[in-house]
C-alpha cells in the first residue's frame, strides 16, 4: 500500500502520538520547556521515524491534516497537566511550511488554545529557517500577528539555510535553535572543527545582536556541552540530557521530587 495512503488511515486509526524532549538550562539541567515531537506507531512495521514520513506528508499536503492533530494533541496534553497540578512549561510544537502557508493558520493555531482552555503563552511554535525566509512578506504578517496574541516563535535548524539578517531583524521571533549537524560536529573536540565552532559562535553572537534567545540542538555530551556554555550559550536539548519522552515520563522531569 502506498505509504500516503497508510498515514491517512493511521490517523483515523489513532497510530500518530506524541513525545516530549525536554529544553533544559545547560548548567544545572533544570527543564526550562519541552519540544513535542510526532511518532507514528505502526501496528506491523512499528515505529516510523518523522525524518521518513515528515517530508512526504509536506509533498503530499497530508501534513494539512496531521499538523492539526499534532496541535490539538500538544494543548490536550498542556491541559491535563494543568488540571492535575503538574507544574507546567511552554510546549513548543513544529509547523511544517506547508502550513504555515495555509491562510487560516493564525485562526486555527488561536482556535486550539481557546477550545482547550490554554493561554497563548503555554504554546510556542517551531519553524524552520528555510521555512521562514521563503514568503518572507507573508511570514512576517503570519508570525506578526501570533506574536500579538502572545504566542511565542522560535526558528528551527538556524544555519542550514541563508537566512538574510535584515528579514530575520524584522521577524517577531523569541529563539533560533542551533542546527544540530552544527553540535553534533563538535562531539570529540570542537578544536577539531574550527568551522562548525565558528558557526556556533556566530549564531550565538547574533542572538545576543538581535535579542534573541539561543537554543542548541543535539548535544549528547558533556565536551559539545562545555563549549557552549563557555560561549554563552545556556539553553539546549540533546541525549546528554534527556531523549524525546512519552507525557508520563515528563511528568518525572518537571516535578523531581516525586
Ligand atoms: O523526532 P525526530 O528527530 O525523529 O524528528 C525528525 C524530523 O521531523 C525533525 O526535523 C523534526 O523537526 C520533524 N518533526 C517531528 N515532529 C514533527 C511535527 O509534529 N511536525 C512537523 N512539521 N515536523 C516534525
Ligand atoms: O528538526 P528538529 O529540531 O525539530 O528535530 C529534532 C530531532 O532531533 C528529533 O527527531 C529528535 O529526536 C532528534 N534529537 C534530539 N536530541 C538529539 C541528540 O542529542 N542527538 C541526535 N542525533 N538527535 C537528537
Ligand atoms: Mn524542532
Ligand atoms: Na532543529
């Protein structure tokens, strides 16, 4: 069966769950917000990875419909946890190009967090650079006005594509998140990867510039961990610390004494 076609039935069938890596302060590991994450859950070839299905839903608008559910999902999960006590963190979740595109994208991002009772400050999204400089006058107007209601923007996989300073100077968003292939180059010692270090200080340096908050991906030890603190980057995401967790496991991360 084609694949498309399978992701149109997992969805009826309930097969695409959630799971949460936890943003954490690098020096003290304390959870500052967690990143929701889609797993398709296959009943005979297990689990598929987004980095296979992501990409086709995108060419085959199917993302149209799995984005929503992600959503809805995300604030549904925020909800419960408020409702039990669970001191909670902004959730950030991914939104593909596609549907950033879409024109009612403010309306039903805003239609989510007011049917689950959520504030505009529990929800952050993700986007990718790519994905921000194309249409860059319609991403402007789009991430405009979410930021007017509160909801927070961050810039997925900064410094894999060439971002124009002057358009990102003009984006209403909160963090870049540093591409992980940059950290991941850095995992014996980043003396050996003067480019990829270079890189790294760059986009912590023009953060710092533009006032914007600096999130490393991909850091699974404490070398790639050092060298970020020692450059001023205090936020970041990664094996070291956590992987992509179900709900129930994040409860134990943001609430140690339990
Ligand atoms: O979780 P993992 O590292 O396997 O994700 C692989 C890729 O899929 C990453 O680029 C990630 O951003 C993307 N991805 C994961 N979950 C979602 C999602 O809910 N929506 C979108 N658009 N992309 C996602
Ligand atoms: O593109 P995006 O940043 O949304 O992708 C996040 C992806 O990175 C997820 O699929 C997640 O599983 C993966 N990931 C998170 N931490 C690490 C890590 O420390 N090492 C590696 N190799 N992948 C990671
Ligand atoms: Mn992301
Ligand atoms: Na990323």
């Amino acid at each position: 069966m084609e694949l498309d076609q399978s992701m149109r039935q997992a969805l009826e069938r309930g097969e695409f769950h959630l799971v949460y890596q936890p943003r954490v302060d690098l020096a003290s590991g304390r959870v500052l917000s967690l990143e929701a994450l889609v797993r398709w859950h296959h009943p005979q070839w297990g689990m598929i990875s987004p980095g296979r299905f992501i990409p086709l839903a995108e060419e085959t608008g199917f993302i149209l419909s799995l984005g929503p559910e992600v959503l809805r999902q995300a604030c549904e999960q925020i909800r419960a946890w408020k409702a039990r006590g669970v001191p909670t963190v902004t959730v950030a979740v991914n939104l593909s190009a596609r549907e950033l595109r879409e024109p009612d994208v403010v309306d039903r991002i805003l239609g989510v967090l007011a049917d689950t009772g959520l504030e505009a400050s529990d929800l952050e999204i993700e986007i990718t650079e790519s994905a921000a400089m194309s249409s860059i006058e319609q991403t402007i107007r789009t991430l405009t006005e979410l930021n007017t209601q509160g909801v927070r923007i961050s810039i997925d996989d900064f410094g894999t594509a060439y971002s124009s300073l002057n358009y990102l100077k003009r984006l209403p968003v909160h963090a870049i998140k540093i591409d992980q292939s940059f950290v991941s180059e850095m995992k014996d010692d980043p003396a050996n990867h003067p480019e990829d270090a270079a890189i790294i200080r760059a986009i912590i340096g023009l953060g710092e510039t533009l006032g914007l908050k600096v999130i490393a991906e991909g850091i699974e030890n404490t070398l790639q961990r050092d060298f970020l603190l020692d450059h001023g980057c205090v936020q970041g995401q990664g094996y070291l610390y956590s992987r992509p967790v179900p709900a129930e496991d994040v409860e134990r991360l943001l609430n140690p004494a339990q």
